[in-house]
C-alpha cells in the first residue's frame, strides 16, 4: 500500500493537514501573542502551516513534528481503537492525560485551542470529495480500487469511530 501517495490523494486540496481551521491557528497566535524571535517546536505540524504563519505575522522561528490526536472519550473496544487508525488504545491518551504528561516532561501548558467535532467533519468530508474527485480523473489508477474501497467505508467510519473519540488540539507549552 502506498501511504504517502494515498495522504497526498486524500489531502490533496489542503493547506492544514489537521481539523485546525485557520481562523483557529490566528486564536491561539493571538492569544499568546509570541514576541519575535520566539522559538518554537510545533508537535502534529502537519506541513507546518502554523510555523509558517506565525513565522509570518508574529516572526517566531521554530521546528515542527508532526504526530498523533488525543482521545475525547476512551475508546470502549478494539474495533473502536483501529476504527479510529490507533493499533491499541495506549496509542493516544485522553485529554487530561496528556496535559498531565506535558507537565511530567517539565513543561506548562500556558494555552490550547481544540478542534471541535465540526472542524473534524470538515477535514474528514474534504478528503471524501478529494477522493471522489481523484477516482473520477484516474479511473484506471492501480491505487483506484483500495481508493475506492476507502472512499466506501471512511464516511461511516467517522461518523462511528473518529467523530466521537478522537480529538486534536494545539497546545502552548513553556519550559519551567
């Protein structure tokens, strides 16, 4: 299976690779106000959409990782956990987990924004429309079948598995 070219397919149309929106990315660049020449280390950047907007309009610098949601809810069984991409359910960790997690590597969490379960459905039914759109171009493709196969399955999957138990958000540490 070739994943990079399938993400590149799903996402195809996206400056944010993540349920941010960018009115969000400008809430939280507002709400901590960095001073320039702030560095920062972005974590699930994506394509570093927010490093590079906030290098932009606040002139901070900084290295962006791009990694893993939390878990809005514990996910109940194993077919919730890989209906959500996890391999088991130790893979996220539930929000106030994870906040506590930041603390224990010896930073504080000075401001969040969290995507909100519409901001999800907007990502996910993009990738929907891209697909479709993909398979209507590339009909003989040899990705077309398995693009297909997800294009038939991934709708219901969000609205069963991701919608309810995955959540993203962007968090502002500080080193103590």
């Amino acid at each position: 299976m070739d994943l990079p070219r399938r993400f590149t397919i799903r996402e195809s149309s996206y400056r944010i690779h993540n349920p941010f929106t960018s009115d969000k990315l400008a809430t939280l660049g507002q709400a901590l106000s960095p001073t320039p020449g702030t560095r920062m280390l972005d974590l699930a950047c994506g394509t570093g959409e927010m490093l590079c907007t906030w290098a932009r309009d606040h002139q901070v610098t900084g290295t962006g990782i791009d990694i893993e949601p939390y878990w809005r809810r514990e996910p109940p069984d194993q077919a919730t956990v890989e209906g959500c991409d996890a391999i088991g359910s130790d893979d996220f960790l539930p929000l106030p987990e994870l906040i506590e997690r930041f603390g224990d590597l010896g930073c504080d969490v000075v401001e969040m924004v969290l995507a909100s379960q519409d901001s999800w459905d907007r990502y996910a039914a993009a990738q929907w429309l891209n697909i479709r759109r993909w398979l209507d171009a590339n009909p003989g493709d040899e990705l077309a079948g398995q693009m297909r196969a997800e294009l038939a399955t991934s709708p219901a999957q969000h609205a069963r598995y991701r919608r309810e138990y995955l959540g993203w958000g962007v968090f502002a540490l500080m080193n103590r």
